[in-house]
C-alpha cells in the first residue's frame, strides 16, 4: 500500500511506459499497452533487434523506406513479411515502439521460448539514415535502376529500395558521395541470401549474411561499389541482387572519421593484452562491433557491443542465444583485444573482415 497521495493509501505502483501490469501485486494488472523505448536523441530508420536471451528468436530487421510492418531476419534467407501490429510498429522522434506481448512476436517483445514462459532480455541497434531535412524517402534517379533512398551523409549511412532488371553493368544509386566500405543487398520478393560486399574482400568476392560459409565468387554476382553507386556487372546477373521484377533493400555504409571503420585483419597475431586490431584515437570507446572469419567456413557472424556484458557474444546468422567469448574478445579502449585463437574471432593465418560503430 502506497502512501500517496498522503493518507489516502494508494494500492497500485505501475511503471510509466510500460504494460499495464502492477509491481506490487497481480491483483492489480491492467491492460498491457505497446511499450515506447524514447531514450534516443534522433528517429532511426533502421533498427535491428534480438531476442537475447533465446535459442528459438529471429532476428528481427525492420526500416523506414520498407515501412515499419515489413521485417526481415538474418538468420534465414526467407522474403520480406508484413508483421502488421505484431512487432515494430513505429519509429518515433526519439526511439522506436513495439507490440505488447499479447501480439505473440517474442522477436521483438516477449518470453524467452515461449509466448508466456518468462522474462527476455532484448537488445537493439538502431541507426538515423535520413539527415535532419528530409522526413520521408526520396527518388534516386543516379544510376540505370530507380531507387528510394534514404542517406545519412555526415554518418556514412543510407537504405535504398530498388526493383531489379536483370541487364548487365545495371547501377543502382545508393545516396553515397564515396564508395561504401560495406554494402549488404537483401531480395525482398523471394528466398535469397543476404548479399555482403566489404572493403576486406577481393574484387568480386563476397558473403551471405545468414551463412556461416567463407568469402566466395560467383560470376553472376560479380559487382563493383563505386562512389554512387552499386553495378552489377555479371552477364546474367543473380537474383540476389539484380532479378527482374524482383525488389531488393541495400544498405551502405562508409568508414568516417569517428563514427564507424570497416576493415580486415589477419588472426593469430596477439592473444592476451596485446591489441591485435587497433581503431586509432577517433575511433577510441568503440561501442559496437561485428566480424566474421572470411576464410573458413563454419564460422559465425560474430555480434559483440558495450550494452550487453562487453565479451558476450550474439550471432547474426542464427537464432542462438548470446554465449560467453569474453575469454576470446572483448572491446578495449583502443580496438579488440584476444585472448585465444577461436575460429570465430582469432584463428591464425586467416582473414577476417571487421565492421565497427560508436554511439553517436
């Protein structure tokens, strides 16, 4: 019993923007309403988030230009779906919000295995795309392929939204004033794999997100980056990328000086104190980071941030909860720091190719 206001003993204590359940007794819960995260200082326009407490959750991608209802997962190479209310159901001016646990989408908000069998935990990386004076897409006439685009110039980051024509040296605008470090291209209309082009790989190499294979070609996924644009330059160009009809999301991203570094390094050269990869003074306090081992197959798309325990680790092509690396990586001061040469993160004599962010 609650003394307030003073002396009439109020009997209920309920969380501002949260369900409608009482933190004193269930005698009290009420309806439970959409929970509004509002911490933020901007609106993303992508957020991608995971169940980490869970074996069983997707990961769960949703942007702006697609539109809020329209998720993807990283996991598996299955086509867009409309979650409708059931998961991200908006970006706001300083966050997002998603559906209340009664909507049964526990990728988003929920149980750790099932719809009502116990608390999650979620994490969440959300990124402002659109500059401070657009609030909506725009047409990207740049390029032989119309885009939708959304750029955020000064952060490096853009979405764009394209339909495929399956012609050779077809270039598809991606808002972008210099060649993006990373681009990663998703069909939207059908079951394909998740494109990754990085800065780390060899001209016309490549990987699928949602695989654990290592780098690889393929000639009818040959493709350049270049400062607009995205060419694919195959003859018969794959559906991943370039189908016709077919319509695709690309996401790029470009190294700035100090906010975000893409690159590679060779494994196995320090363990212990030593720091194997250093990001430089700008990028000091590095707050998220992900690499995968480009060389062997077999090894995960390593997801590890300051937000969660720093050295926990979650896996980007599947559903696994997050597990304990802290003995294999942890983010330093300066850039990552091994303490052994797990394939995953660290394996002597192979590649591995870094994306890095920090909170800004």
């Amino acid at each position: 019993t609650l003394n307030f206001p003073a002396g009439l003993g109020g009997r209920a204590l309920y969380e501002f923007n949260d369900d409608g359940d009482s933190t004193s007794s269930s005698t009290y819960n009420g309806v439970v309403s959409n929970v509004t995260f509002d911490s933020f200082l901007f609106k993303p326009d992508l957020v991608i988030i995971k169940n980490k407490s869970s074996n069983q959750q997707n990961w769960y991608w949703a942007d702006s230009v697609r539109g809020v209802s329209q998720q993807l997962r990283s996991d598996g190479s299955g086509n867009q779906n409309d979650d409708g209310a059931f998961g991200v159901t908006g970006f706001n001016n300083a966050g997002f919000t998603v559906a209340d646990i009664a909507g049964g989408n526990n990728n988003v908000n929920g149980a750790v295995n099932g719809q009502y069998s116990g608390a999650a935990q979620f994490i969440a990386y959300s990124f402002k795309m659109l500059d401070n004076n657009n609030s909506v897409p725009v047409e990207n006439v740049v390029g032989t392929i119309k885009s939708l685009t959304s750029v955020n110039a000064a952060a490096g980051m853009s979405i764009a939204k394209y339909i495929g024509n399956k012609t050779q040296n077809a270039t598809i605008g991606h808002g972008l004033s210099s060649v993006p470090d990373m681009v990663i291209i998703k069909n939207l209309s059908q079951n394909d794999g998740w494109i990754v082009s990085h800065s780390g790989l060899s001209s016309n190499e490549f990987m699928e997100l949602n695989e654990d294979a290592a780098a690889t070609t393929n000639s009818d996924l040959n493709h350049e980056r270049l400062s607009t644009t995205f060419k694919t330059t195959s003859s018969s160009p794959h559906d991943a990328f370039n189908g016709s009809g077919e319509s695709y999301i690309m996401y790029s991203f470009i190294t700035t000086s100090s906010f975000s570094k893409f690159g590679s390094y060779e494994g196995g050269q320090n363990t212990g104190v030593n720091n194997q990869v250093d990001f430089g003074s700008n990028m000091a306090g590095v707050d998220f980071v992900m690499v995968k081992n480009a060389d062997a197959g077999g090894s995960q798309w390593m997801v590890f941030d300051t937000e969660r325990t720093n050295g926990m680790a979650l896996y980007m092509n599947t559903v696994a909860a997050e597990s304990n690396y802290i003995g294999d990586l942890t983010i330093s001061s300066q850039g990552l720091r091994f303490g052994s040469t797990n394939i995953n993160v660290n394996r002597a004599n192979e590649t591995y190719i870094y994306w890095a962010m920090k909170i800004n």
